[in-house]
C-alpha cells in the first residue's frame, strides 16, 4: 500500500544523539587529527543520511493515485508534508556542506582541529533542531497515513452508497461471500466494508463507505466532505441502494436528495451510477434500475452483473501480432 512502509520518525534529540554517538565511538578507534575528521564525517553522514532517507521513503505525491492524494490531503494537508520533506531535504544538504566546509580546515595542531570540530557540531546540531517541528509533523502524518485501510485503486472498483441500514453491508457480504474486510477510516468511526468478487478471471473490489456517502453534504464536516471526493476518484462504478420501505429510518425523499447529491458529486468523472431498490420484498415504491431483495434472493447476481457491466473493465492485453 502506498503509505504503509512510512519510517518512524525521529526527534531532532533523538537524531543529534545517534550521530554524536557513533561520532565519538568511531574518534575513540582512531588519534590525532585523523581522529577528529573521523567523527566529523561520521556525524555528518548519519545526519544527512538520515534526513534524506526519511524524504525518500515518502511517495512522490505528484505520481501517486489521486485517491490516495485526496484522502491524505483530506488528513494531513498534503502542502504541509510537502513542505516539511523539503525542509528535511534542505538540512540534509546542509549537513554536507558543513562536513565539506570544515573537513578541509582540520589540519594542523590537534586542539585547534578539536575546536573547529566541536564548531561543526554545533552548526550541525543547529541545522537538526532547526527541522525539529517538520520531523514531529511527518511522524504525526505517518501515524495517520498508516492506519487508512488497504483498498487497491488499481482494482476496479463499485462504491456501495446509501443512508445506513438501507441494506449494503449486507449486500456486500451476500455477494463476496462474506469475505469482505472491515477497517476504520481515522475520519469516521464506523467500519468500512470491502469485499472482493470474481467474474472473468478479473476481481472487482466492493467498498462500502459509511459515514461518508451515507449522509447530506451540509451534515459531513470538512474532512468527511474531502474524503467523499476521493471516492471519486475510486469509483468504476457506484451502486445507491435506497429503502422505500423507509424501515431503514430515513424518508424516501432524502435517500432519493442522497442519491441526486451523489450524482452530482459523479459530474465529470464519468462514473455510471445505479439505483438499486433494496428491501424490494417490502416495497417497490420508488423508480429504480434494479430491484434487489437479499432477504428474497431476488436480483442479488443481477445486481452485481449490472454493476461489473457498468465498470466495463477491460483488461489490457499483450500485443498480438
């Protein structure tokens, strides 16, 4: 997944210390002057080293899936991680120009060597703490980026929306076999549910987002109104499953006011959008391109075809000539 081998961050104390460290372990191996420009090209490097291997090992945001960017830019600002990686990218350099300033000028007497290295660490330790507020703010963001759940955009996908209990989880569960996974977006604290089904040697991904797609767009906050147009960005396919049984607890004009709000969301991603009457065994009372009745057995796999026929996925194939 994209953000799931993120580093631990370290604290500019933290890093400062491991480097002095290994500086002073390695003087100790060594005498005179060769000793002092062994522990100033060893703090040096640590230092740089680390900084620049932190940035690395963050996706480039310019290539990775706009999902992905959305729901990060949704959780942590994706300009401010941006900025922070370059702050932590300028300190690397910086630290190498002080290992080539002063490593030319530690000749000669032992002590003044010794004087002009401790000046290099200080420079050194100035330029860590300088970047102290970036490396606790990208270890924040890693924290959170870690724990979005494992959905591949790559995959095609049918996005499940709906007012809560008008029926998708269970419709989610009916057609992947009950195999589908359950995680926690941090900005909802309601289970997301993905499931995963076969048709043509192709898998097709279910996602079933609640708390994001299961409400107006006036009642979501800012992070969660966010979040939904990175399902946009996701969707092959969507499927609104609306109640006109109205046991679900929600008025038909709403779920139908959801439905158009979707749509509307939809408007420039040529995403095909379904309406699916759920609890058809109660009622029927709405106009819809499917009626489905898990309960009943009732369209259940014509619901599902319809969907995968909506992606019309077509996987790419060796040439042949």
């Amino acid at each position: 997944m994209t953000f799931e081998r993120l580093p631990t961050h370290p604290t500019a104390e933290g890093l400062i210390d491991k480097a002095f460290s290994r500086a002073a372990r390695a003087g100790r191996a060594k005498s005179g002057l060769e000793a002092q420009q062994s522990m100033l090209q060893t703090a040096s490097n640590i230092l740089g080293d680390n900084l620049e291997n932190l940035v690395r090992q963050w996706p480039d945001f310019g290539r990775i899936n706009r999902f992905y960017y959305e729901l990060a830019d949704a959780l942590v600002s994706v300009d401010e991680v941006r900025q922070s990686l370059s702050e932590l990218s300028w300190a690397s350099k910086q630290c190498q120009e002080i290992k080539s300033e002063y490593q030319g000028r530690l000749r000669g007497e032992v002590e003044t060597a010794r004087k002009l290295r401790k000046q290099a660490f200080a420079r050194l330790a100035d330029v860590v703490e300088e970047v102290d507020a970036d490396l606790a703010r990208l270890g924040e963001a890693r924290d959170v980026l870690r724990d979005l759940p494992e959905i591949d955009p790559d995959e095609p996908t049918i996005v499940v929306a709906g007012y809560p209990n008008v029926g998708k989880s269970t419709f989610v569960n009916e057609v992947t076999n009950a195999r589908n996974e359950t995680a926690r977006y941090p900005f909802t604290t309601k289970q997301v549910h993905v499931g995963h089904v076969e048709a043509n040697y192709i898998r097709y991904q279910l996602v079933d987002t609640p708390g994001l797609l299961d409400r107006a767009p006036e009642k979501r906050n800012e992070i969660e109104s966010q979040a939904s147009s990175a399902l946009t960005h996701l969707a092959d396919a969507v499927l609104v499953f609306v109640d006109a049984s109205e046991r679900c607890g929600y008025p038909v004009d709403a779920q139908l006011a959801l439905r158009d709000e979707v749509k509307r969301e939809l408007d420039g991603f040529n995403v095909p959008l379904l309406t699916i009457c759920t609890k058809a065994d109660e009622s029927q009372a709405i106009e819809a391109d499917y009626y489905l009745s898990v309960a009943e057995g009732e369209n259940v796999d014509a619901v599902l075809e319809a969907a995968i026929d909506a992606v019309g996925y077509e996987p790419e194939l060796p040439y042949e000539s």
